[in-house]
C-alpha cells in the first residue's frame, strides 16, 4: 500500500512555463485535495474533488487548474508559472469530505520558479 | 481573516513533561476538529480528532480538549518524547466548509532530551 504518491519530489521553473503535479492514491479514496504550504504558514486548499468526475475551488485557485483523471488521480496544472507559486505542494486523500474524514497526504513537490 | 489560529509559532518542552499546544478559531459553524503532525520533508499525518458534541478525545498519550464557548482547543501530550518534535497544525471545518479543513499556520514542538 503506497499511499498517496506524487510526482515529481523537486521541481524548477522559469517564469512562463507549464508543468502538471501529479497525484495517485490507492486507497480507494473519493475525495482528493491540492494544498501549498509557503513557509511559515499552514496549508492553503488550492482545488479539491470531492467525487471523480467534480471539482471545486479552495482559498487559492487563481494560476491552477486539476483535472480528475479517475478515482485514484488528481493533477495539478501550473499553465504560465510565476515566482508567487513557489511553495510547496501536497496533495491529499480522504474516504469521504475532509471535514469529517481525516486527510492522507503525500510526501509534496518542491516547485521553485524563478 | 484567519479563522483558525495557532498563536504560538513555536514551544520547547523537556522530555517527559507534558507539552500543550493550543488553537482558537473565530468561525461559530466550525464543528469537527483535526490535529496533524508534520515532520520536515513528509506530507502531514493525521494525529487525533473532535466532534464538537465532545469536550474531550483521548488516543493514548494525546489528548484533544475543546471549549465551545471560548472557541478554542488545546492538544495535550503526555509524556512529551524526542520523536514528538515536529509542527503541529490544527484543523477545522463546519458550515460552508464542510466538505473541507481550514488549517492554522502551524506550531513547531520542540521535546529536548
């Protein structure tokens, strides 16, 4: 049982590019999450998913975008990177809605854009 | 407007004393409660829970108290252990935020042997 695994562990952009965060869990999950951790500061809901097949806004959607492939996999989009997205970024599971399920998260992707 | 906050940014405690982390939150909706533990370089991991029906949850040496009143909550460990040294964070959710957690900035614990 892996867990929830991302990929890629590092990253490094410059400003403009693109790249996709990928997430997977084998935990038969429903629900998935995107969050950012800047330093100094908790975690802040990019996307999440609350079923396949939906998607919803967090508290920072602005420069993302998530597609919800299939059960187990949940991407994160950077379309044109910027320096303010440099953080860190985990993706998370849980069996029902995170209010009342604990969340699962993966090891994060250390995307640095310069 | 943060509506959950972990005002002390960090705590230092000795080993086998008890370390108490504490958590407010201004959003009266808010009913379910989570703790995470994080260790540096891993994702966080789920610690203990409370439903706001309860004023108290016990999981061995972690103990999670709410106030409703005072809206807040204080996770209890004891004994505190080296290996409990790593960033505490404090979640909530309730209302509109049913289907998902706002999480505080974070509290480092630091236990010295």
């Amino acid at each position: 049982n892996a867990g929830v695994t991302q990929t890629p562990k590092f990253q490094v952009l410059k400003t403009g590019q693109s790249m996709t965060l990928q997430c997977a869990q084998d935990m038969n999950h429903n629900s998935m999450y995107w969050y950012r951790q800047d330093p100094g500061m908790g975690l802040r809901l990019i996307y999440y998913s609350a079923s396949e097949g939906t998607t919803d806004k967090g508290e920072v959607p602005n420069g993302y975008n998530v597609s919800r492939l299939n059960k187990r996999e949940f991407s994160l989009r950077l379309e044109s990177a910027a320096p303010s997205q440099t953080s860190v970024y985990f993706c998370a599971s849980s069996f029902g809605k995170a209010g009342r399920y604990e969340q699962y998260f993966g090891p994060g992707t250390r995307l640095t854009v310069t | 407007d943060q509506q959950v906050k972990q005002n002390s940014p960090s705590l230092s405690v000795q080993e086998g004393r008890i370390s108490i982390l504490n958590c407010d939150y201004t959003n009266s909706m808010f009913d379910y409660f989570l703790w995470y533990k994080k260790y540096p370089a891993e994702g966080p991991t789920f610690l203990i829970s409370i439903s706001s029906i309860k004023d108290k949850n016990e999981d061995g040496r972690f103990t999670v108290f709410l106030n409703k009143s005072a809206k807040h909550l204080s996770l209890h460990i004891v004994p505190s252990q080296p290996g409990d040294s790593a960033v505490y964070f404090c979640a909530a959710s309730g209302g509109t935020n049913a289907g998902k957690s706002t999480f505080g900035d974070g509290t480092t614990l630091t236990v010295k042997p």
